[in-house]
C-alpha cells in the first residue's frame, strides 16, 4: 500500500480536472480525494497498490482534456486506509 500528496500547476482549475481525475481514480481502484486551491493549484491525495498509484500519477501529468499541466509535485506519505475516492471544495 502506497500513499502520495500531489500537487499540480498550470490550467488545472475549470477544465473539469478534478472531476476526470475521480473518474481515473475510481477506473484505477485507488482511494483519496482532490481539490482546488485558492492559488490555483489543485490538491489531491491517492492510495492504493503501487501500480495504480502509478498510473494514476502519470494520469495527474496529463490532466483532463482542456488541462494544461505545468508541474506534478509529490510527496510520499502514510497510507489511512481510505476508501473511495472524493472530490472536494
């Protein structure tokens, strides 16, 4: 079980990103959530196995169709056990 805090920059934020990204997560079968800063940015938190993890990290790097993603900074951290996946304010 693997868990990583992500933080991504560029067009992120009214291009449905975090919408696409909780339909990825719920395809891949990983746990978290993801949610709009107000510099921005969006946040999120995934976890799972490592391969979907994965995957869903080179999913963040490209982003939803009308994203345009500049940098994906992240930051391995301690799996909660959580379940389902959810996007929030």
């Amino acid at each position: 079980m693997r868990a990583v805090e992500v933080l991504v920059t560029g067009k992120v934020q009214g291009v449905s990103f975090r919408a696409y990204a909780a339909r990825e997560a719920e395809r891949l079968g990983v746990a978290g959530w993801v949610r709009n800063r107000s510099d921005g940015t969006v946040h999120a938190l995934v976890e799972g196995e490592d391969g979907p993890v994965d995957d869903m990290l080179a999913w963040l790097r490209r982003g939803s169709p009308s994203a345009r993603v500049h940098h994906l900074a992240t930051v391995d951290t301690d799996p909660a056990d959580l379940v389902g996946f959810t996007v929030e304010d």
